[in-house]
C-alpha cells in the first residue's frame, strides 16, 4: 500500500529565508540607486585642498584699542575660587567642597586683591589664581557689608602682580564705552563690551543698598563679579557686582560699585579691616509740604543730642502758622554743594565721607539760605 507524499518540514522555512534574502538585496539595491541618482549624493574629488587664505589687513582702530586695552588689563584681573567645610554625618570625617567662584583685581604689589564679598562670605578658604595660571591661598583683610567689597591678601611675587590701573566714577556720562573682564561661569580671562547705560542707581544686595551704582550693558554673568568694569583707557572705574534677571544669566543690565567709593573704603579696610561709617546725627523726611507748597530739600525732624548736627547748631522743622513759610527749622537742600532732595541722596553723598570730614550743610531756616559746618562723627554702633 502506497504512503502519501508529505513535504519536508524545512522546506517552508527556506523559502522564508529566501524571501528575505531577496527583500534585502532589494532594499540594497534601492539604497544604492538612490544614493546615485539624489540631488545630495556624495560626489568626492581626491585632489580636495584647503582654500586661500585672504589677507585681512589691519585691525580697524577701534578693535585695535579693544584688544590692546585686554592685553593691558587682563594681567590685573584673577580668577577666585573658593570651598567651605562640610562633615559627613555617618563617618565624622571633615571634607572640602567647592563653594563658588569668581573675579578679583590686583590692587597693589603687596598683594591684595579687592572682589565682592559675597564672592567669598560663605566660603572657609579661597584660591587666587593669576594670569600666568599660578595659584596662591588667600587670606581676608576686611570687607565692607554696605558696599559688597571684600579685601584678600595674597603672598605672591611682586613681579607677579601688576596693580589695576585706577580711574574715577564722577565724571562718567551715559553712553561712553565700557568693558568688563572677569569669568562668567568659570571662563577665565572673558571679555564683554558695551557702554554705560545709566549711573546713580540703588541696587539691592542680600545685605545692603548700594548708593551710586553705575549700570551697564556689557555682559556680566555670575563668576564676572568681584571683575573690573573699565572705560576706555583701560581705567578701573567700577567693580562688577551683580545683574538684573528672572533667569540667572545676562539680560543686558548690569551693575558696579563705583571706583571712587572703592577707592575709598578699600584703603580703610586695609588698614583696620573694617569701616567706620560716618554719622551726620539726625533723621530726616521726604516730601515735606502742605497744599500745593513742595518743600525741595529733606526736613530735618530730629537731631541727636551732642551729635554733629547738635554741636553745628542745626534745628528739627516744625510746622509754624505765624511763619511767613509755614514752617520754621532746617530744611537741607545741599551737602558740600550736591543737591539733597531725597534720603537716599544724603546717604549717598555721606557714604563717599569718612569720620573726622567737616560737611557744608546747606539749609533753609525761616526762608533764608545758610551754609552750616558739620564735623562728620563715626556712626554709634547702636
């Protein structure tokens, strides 16, 4: 009896393998059509060579003075790192992380370096690095809260250091150029360009006002603080401090202490480590007036007793019917001829004046202008 023909069991899977075997062929072969017959295949040339190079002539003269105004500059600008102590709380064991970094400006040859203080106030050590890529521990002089600058002190040769050449903040106009070096998010030796977009601003910081601030719009990003902003003879005339921004990063508005309250304070904190802060012993108010009368001026509307004001013979401001003015006492209008209209303008011209300075107050008593000396006290801890 004859047994029915049955197919292989592995012929259907070899014709599988064979089906695919073609489909890939196939697609080789479309991958290859295409890749020859497309717009974007490659067609290479062995004799390929590099193109020639143009000559670019000289730099334009303002480029020119850019770049010689960083080659002057940047050997007086160091780049600040910092660490803080941590202990871990299983082992006990104390280790050192990394806290920040930022800017600072060679100052003198005696090696001290003036930066913002909150570059470091958080940190148990710091590292100063120089142009020349050298690093020194550094140790702090003194700080100035009120004006977020910090004085540190390096050991390093004096043929190392190449002090900042200084400038002046009171005669600077909106729109002259400026140039800021520092390193923005740890890029050392960064330089921006921009101009000076406005002065005598009040910026807050996490532990002061600052009076006097010079803003500008050439980039400053976090690590440019503690970092020179200059003008265009290479001159310091700020110290970088802080930006205005929702994001963290350079919105085109930035902010310096000016180099004339640097230059003041700096030399105190070298000296003392700290500043006295000058006390003209009186409280005064804004806006003072009645009706359609706007008093231009500050009323001063207590004076301490045997302070400064007290021993040059100023008087609080009253409301007084039988006055012609309405008013009798002082009103101060000047201080050493810069207009007061405001508290903030009397903190500022007081913050640029050190214990021991003698003011012209200029006020108006019962109508009449009067020029009174004070003799500027240190202000009581109190």
């Amino acid at each position: 009896m004859g047994t029915a023909c049955e197919p292989s069991r592995g012929s259907g899977s070899s014709a599988r393998v064979n089906v695919t075997l073609l489909a890939v062929l196939l697609g080789l072969v479309a991958v290859l059509a295409w890749k020859q017959l497309s717009p974007l295949s490659r067609l290479y040339d062995p004799d390929a060579t590099p193109r020639e190079i143009t000559p670019r002539g000289n730099l334009a003269d303002d480029e020119k003075s850019t770049t010689d105004l960083f080659k002057k500059a940047v050997p007086s600008v160091v780049h600040i790192t910092t660490t803080s102590v941590r202990q871990n709380v299983y082992t006990r064991d104390v280790f050192e992380i990394p806290a920040g970094a930022g800017s600072g400006i060679i100052w003198d040859l005696d090696g001290h370096i003036v930066t913002n203080l909150h570059v470091i106030q958080d940190a148990q050590s710091a590292l100063v690095t120089l142009n020349d890529s050298s690093s020194y521990n550094a140790r702090l002089v003194g700080f100035d809260t009120d004006h977020d600058v910090a004085v540190l002190k390096i050991n390093a040769p004096k043929d190392k250091l190449v002090p900042i050449d200084v400038g002046t903040s009171k005669d600077l106009q909106v729109g002259q150029k400026a140039f800021a070096i520092g390193s923005p998010f740890e890029f050392d030796k960064s330089l921006t360009t921009g101009i000076v977009s406005g002065l005598d601003r009040t910026i807050k910081t996490e532990r002061s006002l600052i009076h006097g601030a010079i803003q500008t719009d050439a980039a400053v990003n976090p690590g440019n603080s503690g970092g020179p902003l200059l003008d265009s003879a290479g001159r310091l005339i700020g110290v970088n401090t802080a930006i205005f921004t929702q994001s963290g990063g350079s919105h085109g508005i930035g902010f310096a202490v000016p180099v004339d309250v640097v230059n003041l304070v700096v030399p105190d904190l070298i000296r003392d480590g700290s500043i006295d802060r000058p006390w003209l012993g009186v409280i005064v108010v804004e806006n003072m007036g009645g009706g359609n009368q706007q008093l231009q001026g500050v009323a001063v509307r207590f004076v301490a007793p045997d302070g400064p004001a007290d021993r040059a013979g100023l008087q609080v401001m009253e409301r007084d019917p039988s006055n012609p003015q309405g008013f009798k006492g002082d009103l101060i209008v000047r201080i050493d001829g810069e207009k007061v209209q405001s508290r903030r303008d009397l903190l500022k011209i007081l913050s640029q004046k050190r214990p021991g300075d003698t003011v012209k107050v200029s006020v108006i008593r019962n109508g009449t202008l009067h020029e009174v000396p004070v003799l500027l006290d240190a202000r009581p801890q109190e």
